[in-house]
C-alpha cells in the first residue's frame, strides 16, 4: 500500500523520508515501509506492506494473500 497511518494520527505517504514503520488505515495492524529497486530508472519504489504476510487484511494485493490447503 501507498499510505499508512504515522503513530501520530497522520496519512503518512510511503517514501524515503518516511517512518519504517507505520499503522495500516484498514484494520490498525502494523505495516513496514519497503522499497523495490525499479529497473526502468534505475529508481526506488517505496510501498507499506504488513508484518505479518499471512494477515487478512483488505489493503494487501490479492496476490499477497497465501491460502492453505
């Protein structure tokens, strides 16, 4: 996800500048910032993502929710 929530209160967008970590809009979990080299540029790609990669949460990709079988 793009944004988060800062311990203040306050929309936090992720970037360099940015807390590594932060509270999810969404369910109040606690997210951490990431960031992907990007191959285009030769850039960042900075994005909020949960502790906790099995957690339910809406926000997350569906790609990022695993099922067991």
């Amino acid at each position: 996800m793009k944004t988060a929530v800062s311990s203040c209160g306050v929309a936090v967008a992720a970037s360099q500048e940015a807390p590594m970590q932060a509270i999810c809009p969404k369910c109040g979990g606690v997210v951490i910032l990431r960031v992907r080299r990007l191959m285009a540029n030769s850039g960042n790609s900075y994005y909020w993502r949960h502790i906790n990669d099995d957690h339910p949460c809406e926000r997350q990709k569906p790609f990022m929710h695993f099922h067991g079988n």
